[in-house]
C-alpha cells in the first residue's frame, strides 16, 4: 500500500529510517515529505543531454607528457570544475570489491544499519539519509554512510563490522585512494602554478560517503542530492554504470556519463577559496531513475579541523585582489547545523565585500 498524503507520526519515523527502509516495505509513491517545490524539481530543471568532461590521463602525468597534460588539467579546473581521471593505477579488483560490498551493507537488514545512526555530524561512522535530515525542510532520495578514514589507524575500529569483509574491502579502497589523491593534489597545485604547500595534501582529513539511490516511484518529483558545491579541496568520486551525477556548466545542467572505473575528480569550496577564485567549485546535484538504483562512493579531502584555508599570497596582487576571508572546517559545520546549505551559500558567505 502507498504511503498516505499527508504524514502522520508513524510516518515521519518511516522518513527517519531512511529511503531504502520506506522501499523495502512496498513504497509505491513519493512521500510528500520528499517533494519538491514545483521550481526546484529535475523535470523543470531538464539537463542538457549527456557531456564529456575533461579526460585526464593519470599515467600520462608520471612522464614527458607531463607538461601537456598539466595545462589540460588547469584548463579544466577553471572551465569545468571537473575532470575524469583513468589509468590512475587503483586496480579493478579493488574498484570492484569496494562497489561490492556497499551494495551489500544496504542490503543489510535496517536494525543493522540503524546500529550507525547518529545526528552527530563529527561521528567517525555515520549512517543516515536526505542530505542534513535534521534542517531539510525537503528530504533528498538517498541513503549514507559515512565514514572518517585518515589516518586509518584511528577509524578503521569504528566502521561497521557487517559485511564481514567491509573493513578489509573499503579500507584498502581508501587507502589507495588517499595515496591517489595526494599525487592528483600535487598535480592540481603544479598547474596553478603552487608549489610546496604539502600542507593540502599531508595534514588533511579523508571522509568517504558511499551513497544509495534507490529506484523512485516518481523521480520527477524529488532529487538524490540538492544542487550544491563540496566543501573540501578536492572531491574524487566513483559511481556504478548507472547515470545520476549532473553539474551546472554554462548555465545548463548536463548528465556526467560514467566511464567504468574512472574517478569524477571535483574542485571543493576549501581550494576555491586557496586559488583565489582560479579554480571554481562548481555546483552539481544527483538525480533518480524508476528503474534501477545507483551507488556512489565520494572520498571528499579537506583540511584538517584545526587549519585555516587562505587565499595563496602567491595568487594575490594589484590586479588580483584577494576575494575570501579566511575559514576553518568549524565555520562550516556551524554553516551547516543551522542553515540549508544548497548551491554554493557557504563559499557565498566567505566572500569579502
């Protein structure tokens, strides 16, 4: 049976449980919890066919063509925001087991997932849904966990011990993928021309967030993620086959077509902020299909707790004048507790008049 219009007590604890807990039971329509305002759903927001993002050749970094290969990574970071990185090294059997065993702990009954549910937005393992269901006045169609992962040492005795092979498969996931970030880090500072800030890439925090999309009734009427930019210095995302990331590129919303086994790499606020507004963080959203879910794992890197992000003096002078005071990861998760963070209000509220 559809869930009734209009919400009731035991309704809103359903919301509370989560997307994939309401389809599990036989969700037939989209809770007007989940509903979007006529102006903000995807079928009036229709995004402009599939695009190729920038194709960066990770391989190609480590050689002669590294120069090359340097100027398209700058040209996408300033007219993009984005890029696909392939031959980055990290092997498919990897890639695999880590897509594998997500899959797998949401197939997990609910009283196993609920064991992670926290409102603590510093909990080292987090499982929850919507986007921040404590302020969305609309929830989002998705699923999390989250998880602190840098140093592994200090988290891994956290995470969730079911799947039994989920501590193994996600912690040499991440500790390949923090290894690749730091080297695609270097790369991003070389083509702006920074060198020797090691601090953006050996003092920072590793929070990875495998989402669930479960397949929706209606999609039209809702999203899996509200249009936003991330926070950190760099994003790097891995989805299944199935199509859902959009961004906003030249004022229109556009389909990222996954290639298999490629990483999406995104700018964050925090190195918007660091490049002084060279290299753009770009504002994307997650969409939902009615025919098959869709899984992604984002590894977001940011700056430790405790450090400041500022403007590179390098990049300031007269005729480029610094454009953001400086912030903390502090200030954002207060930003965060009590305000809808949508498109890119944060970094808005960083800018200096």
């Amino acid at each position: 049976m559809p869930l009734q219009a209009q919400p009731n007590v035991h309704q809103q604890h359903m919301y509370q449980k989560g997307v994939k807990h309401m389809c599990d039971k036989g969700l037939t329509q989209v809770p007007n919890k989940y509903i979007l305002p006529e102006p903000e759903r995807p079928h009036n927001l229709v995004a402009d066919g599939c695009i190729s993002l920038p194709i960066i050749n990770f391989a190609q970094l480590q050689g002669s063509d590294r120069p090359r290969v340097l100027a398209s990574l700058s040209k996408a970071c300033q007219e993009f925001g984005f890029f696909q990185l392939i031959n980055h090294g990290i092997g498919d059997e990897t890639i695999g087991k880590m897509i594998d065993v997500s899959k797998r702990f949401f197939e997990l009954p609910f009283e196993e997932r609920q064991r992670y549910m926290s409102s603590d937005l510093h909990a080292p393992v987090r499982y929850g849904t919507s986007f921040n269901q404590n302020n969305d006045k609309v929830f989002c169609w998705r699923d999390f966990l989250k998880l602190s992962c840098h140093p592994m040492q200090d988290y891994a005795s956290f995470w969730p011990s079911s799947p039994l092979d989920l501590r193994e498969s996600m912690g040499a996931y991440s500790t390949n993928i923090q290894h690749l970030y730091e080297r695609v880090m270097e790369a991003v500072l070389e083509s702006l021309g920074v060198t020797h800030e090691t601090t953006l890439y050996e003092q920072g925090n590793q929070l990875m967030v495998v989402n669930c999309y479960p397949a929706c009734p209606q999609p039209q009427l809702t999203l899996g993620l509200p249009p936003h930019s991330d926070y950190g210095l760099l994003t790097l995302l891995l989805q299944d086959q199935v199509e859902g990331l959009q961004i906003q590129h030249k004022g229109k919303w556009v389909t990222v077509k996954p290639i298999p086994n490629s990483f999406v790499v995104n700018i964050g606020d925090q190195f918007e902020i660091f490049s002084n507004g060279r290299y753009k963080s770009v504002v994307h959203r997650a969409v939902v299909n009615s025919m098959r879910s869709r899984l992604s794992v984002a590894s977001l890197h940011s700056l430790n707790a405790n450090f400041n992000v500022t403007p590179s003096p390098i990049l300031i002078d007269e005729s480029n004048p610094r454009l953001y005071r400086d912030t903390n990861y502090a200030d954002f998760v207060d930003y965060l507790s009590s305000s809808d963070f949508k498109c890119k209000r944060f970094l808005e509220s960083r800018k200096l008049q």
